[in-house]
C-alpha cells in the first residue's frame, strides 16, 4: 500500500508539474528569441480551441488553452542581424531544453537532499517531468503522434540548423 501511495504523489506531482515546466521551457526559447529578433514573441499553451486566458509582457505574448497540458510551443519572427546568425538559431532552439535541464538537476539536488521524506516524492516527480520534457525535447526527432504530430523537436531542430538544412 506505501509503495502504492508513493508512485500516486509522484505521478500526480508529474501531472500536476508538467504544465508549469511547459511554460517555463516555451519561455526559455522566448528569452533567446527577445535577444535575437525585433517582433512580438508568441508563446500558446495548451492545444484545445477555447483559449481561456492570455498574458502580454512586453514583447512576450502568452495565450493559455488549457492547463492539464504538456503542449507548448513559441513562435518569433526574423533573427534581426546576419551575423552569427546559426549559433542564434541554435541559441533559440536550445533555449528550452536548458530550462528544462536546469529544472532537472535542481530537482535531483532536492531529491538528495530530501532522501527518506515525503517531499521527496514530490521531487522525484518535479524531477522526472523535466527530465521527460528535456529528453523528449532534446533527442533529434521528427514527432509521429500526439500534439506535436508532424513537427519536429528542439533537438531536430538545432540539427538541421547545424547541416545547414534550416
């Protein structure tokens, strides 16, 4: 039964987690993206058709869809100048895969340091949704299901960039 009640905390945690870490990670490209390029930087949340909120920070504008989601994505337009403008690319691409990996090795310190107690199976699963978000993201992949059927990851993407295909 305390295994049971273990593996809920951290699967609930991952649940209730994942949307927070989404946003953080769509706001880690929109950081690179306000660096490189002059427009608006748009981040949507969530994939349904009723949006049931929105945010606008500055350049940064946000708009919720849901919040039991793991969808994310972020849109910029043109990288202002030519020069060095792959590693830009790049920079942006990366943006959210290193947020993700921050969240990451926080929260395995956390799970360390906690070792034994009931928090830290509310860290094991902030820990393992992001590094599920990082890996998923991370790895060169093209996505064939799902939300993000068709597109392709971050990883993908900073590959293209580096074989010159982006």
């Amino acid at each position: 039964m305390a295994d049971r009640l273990k593996y809920f905390t951290i699967f609930a945690t991952m649940f209730l987690v994942m949307p927070i870490y989404t946003l953080f990670h769509e706001l880690g490209h929109a950081i690179f993206a306000l660096l490189f390029t002059d427009d608006n930087v748009d981040i949507v949340i969530g994939e349904s058709e009723a949006k049931i909120g929105s945010l606008k920070l500055k350049r940064i504008n946000i708009c919720f869809h849901n919040l039991i989601t793991y969808y994310g994505i972020c849109c910029c337009g043109e990288i202002k100048k030519e020069s060095n403008k792959k590693l830009k690319r790049i920079l942006i691409s990366l943006g959210g895969p290193l947020v993700s990996a921050i969240f990451a090795g926080i929260g395995l310190l956390m799970c360390y340091y906690t070792s034994g107690s009931f928090i830290n199976r509310i860290f094991n699963g902030i820990t393992w949704s992001a590094l599920i978000q990082l890996f998923m993201t991370i790895i060169p992949m093209k996505y064939k299901s799902g939300s993000y059927n068709g597109m392709i990851s971050d990883g993908k993407r900073i590959m293209n960039v580096l074989k010159g295909k982006a």
